[in-house]
C-alpha cells in the first residue's frame, strides 16, 4: 500500500529541526507532503508565499517530498492530499502534552488518521523558528540551524525591517 504523509507546520521559517524530521519521515513512509500553514494564530515574519518558497527550495531535488500550503483543519487537508497519516517532530517534554492533545483532537476530527511523532535528534533539540527569528534579530549567526538561503532571507528581513522602523512588522514578538 502506497503510504502518503503529511508533515503540518508553520514553518517561520523552516530550520534544521524541521528538515531532520521531514527526511526521516521520507524514509519511512512513500511520499511526504510539507504543509505550510496560512494561517497560524501567531504574528509571521514572513508571508505564505515566502514560507513556501523556503520550504520548496530545502527540499528541493528529494523525489518523495512535495511541498504545499494549505488552511483549515489540517485533516481535512490530509484528507484532500489522502495523506493518512499525519507526521509531527518532538522536542522536549513540553512539546508532548500539547502535541498528545492535538493528535486526540485531530482522531476525533479524522479517526482513519494516524499521528506519528519523530523525537528530534539531539542536535536539534532547542531548535524553534521563534528562536532562530530572535537570534537572527540581534544578528547573530544562524548558519547552523537553517539552510543557507533562510539564514540570508531573515538577515534581509531584518536589515529591511532596521531601516524602515516605522513598519508594522519591526515590533512584532519573537515568541510563538
Ligand atoms: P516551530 O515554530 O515550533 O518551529 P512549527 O509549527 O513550524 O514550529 O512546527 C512544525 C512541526 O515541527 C511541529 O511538529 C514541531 O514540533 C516540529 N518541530 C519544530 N522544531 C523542531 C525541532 N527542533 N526538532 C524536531 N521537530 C521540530
């Protein structure tokens, strides 16, 4: 049976993190779709287009990884894709109760999907994009937690966001 999965997130940005798990889920599993989500309940540094872009040119040259964005319920994408299971990372216990609550939810939504949580690798264990967004602010160095061309977009965005601080976006918070 051909098993299709879909790897859900908002994905700003896509970091190291996220590309370890979507490439151990392409080994398990015959196709992965990596789903940028429109519409998170958190402020973005970069829009739909821009998060997709990123997510495409990582995975870009990976035959079983397909790259997408989407809203709504994200079973009722996984449905949409016949993904049938739904591939989420964790990284330390504090993710776990969160994510233990969205995989109930989302089999009470979708019964005929699984969840299946990929433990990160150690290296990557306090990786998160709200990090790397506040590291990157300062401008630091975050050539080891992303692929190169998103460590060049957030130093971009953020020397554009330096030299028009009157924009919206230059307050925005750097927590999730
Ligand atoms: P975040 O803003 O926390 O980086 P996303 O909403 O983009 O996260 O996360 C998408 C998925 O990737 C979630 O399942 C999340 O737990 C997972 N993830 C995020 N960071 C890591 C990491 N460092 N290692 C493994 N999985 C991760």
């Amino acid at each position: 049976m051909f098993v299709r999965a879909l790897y859900p997130g908002s994905f700003d940005p896509i970091h190291n993190g996220h590309l370890d798990i979507a490439l151990r889920a392409s080994r398990i599993f015959d196709e992965v779709v990596v789903a940028v989500f429109e519409t998170p309940k958190k402020r973005l540094l970069f829009s739909t287009d821009e998060r997709l872009d990123m997510v495409r040119k990582t995975f870009d040259g990976v035959d079983n990884i397909r790259v997408a964005k989407f809203s709504g319920f994200t079973v009722d994408y996984a449905k949409e894709v016949n993904a049938i299971v739904l591939v989420r990372g964790l990284r330390v216990f504090s993710d776990f109760e969160a994510e233990f609550r969205m995989g109930l939810a989302n089999k009470k939504l979708a019964p005929e999907i699984e969840t299946v949580s990929i433990m990160t690798d150690e290296k990557h264990v306090y990786l998160s994009s709200s990090t790397i967004r506040e590291i990157a602010e300062y401008g630091g160095d975050v050539s080891s937690m992303t692929p190169a061309h998103v460590a060049d977009a957030l130093a971009q965005r953020f020397a554009d966001l330096r030299a028009n601080q009157n924009s919206p976006g230059y307050m925005y918070s750097l927590r999730d």
